[in-house]
C-alpha cells in the first residue's frame, strides 16, 4: 500500500465537521479512505459532508455522517459499530472532538468544568476503548488523538482546557 493510498480503508474522525476534524476527513477521503464524520451538530455535518464529497481529487470513497456525543460511552460505542456496519471494518480513528470553555478558575461553572474534562479527556478514551478491540480483530489499526499544546503551555483562563 503506497503511503498516500488509503482504498479499501476506512476513518471516523469525531469532531469532523469543522476546523482540524474537517481538514482532516478530506485528506483521508482524498487518499481513498471511507470516511465517517460525527459531532453533535445535525446542520454542521450536512454541511461538511457536503464540502467533503464536493472536493476536487476525491476517490471513489464514502463519506457518511453521525450525530454522536462523545461524552455518551454508549454513542462512542455505537459509533465504532456504525463504522463496522458501513465500512466493515476501522483502520483509522481520529479524536479530534474538543471543547473551550475559558474563564478563571474561581468563575468557571461545573458545567463547563464537566464539558471540557468529559469531551476532551472521558470521550477520547470512551472512543478508543470501543475502537481497539474491532481494530485488533482486523490486524490492528490507527488511533489519532488531536490535542493542544496547552497542556504544556498553560495560560489564564484555561485551568479546565489546559487540564484536558
């Protein structure tokens, strides 16, 4: 398999409806790679997975979306068997789902807190722990885990964000 050829291979990428996550499903469905994007936004994915098909260079890949919040270990887990379903298989996992919530610690909400630490930290290993064993059942696969350089490089404000 050439370096740039992923036929035949398939992707989730949570978070894929914008930004890192977007940017990233084009070049995995640009190299020939299934794609399917998820975040918790109906009309963002519609509107990526428009952007996505409509990209000069596309193979003859999928792209199919999924509403999914990553907090939900039970949606992580339902979204690696929705792959399976479609693509029927996981090569390639990319946790890119994040959350910002910025304010100084004495200010910042439990809610907020709670956003932060479940998306950016609980969702990426809900998403890996249901991925490996489908990946291992194939011979293995790719897990890549998008993050900031925040957590070396803290700043005001971003107590929680830092953390995660």
């Amino acid at each position: 398999m050439d370096m740039l050829d992923l036929e035949g291979r398939s992707a989730v990428v949570t978070g894929g409806s914008r930004g890192i996550g977007l940017a990233t499903a084009i070049a995995l469905r640009v190299a020939g790679a299934d794609v399917l994007i998820c975040g918790r936004s109906v009309d963002a994915l519609a509107s990526a997975s428009s952007r996505i098909r409509a990209e000069p260079g596309a193979m003859n890949s999928t792209v199919t979306t999924a509403v999914v919040d990553v907090r939900d270990s039970e949606q992580a887990r339902r979204l690696v068997q929705t792959s399976v379903e479609q693509f029927g298989r996981l090569d390639f996992l990319i946790n890119n789902a994040g959350v910002g919530r910025f304010a100084p610690l004495a200010e910042l909400t439990t809610d907020a807190w709670r956003e932060m630490v479940d998306t950016n930290l609980s969702g990426v290993f809900y998403c890996c722990r249901a991925a490996i064993p489908v990946m291992r059942e194939h011979g293995g696969g790719w897990i890549i885990n998008v993050s900031s350089l925040a957590a070396t490089r803290p700043f005001s404000g971003g107590s929680a964000y830092c953390a995660s």
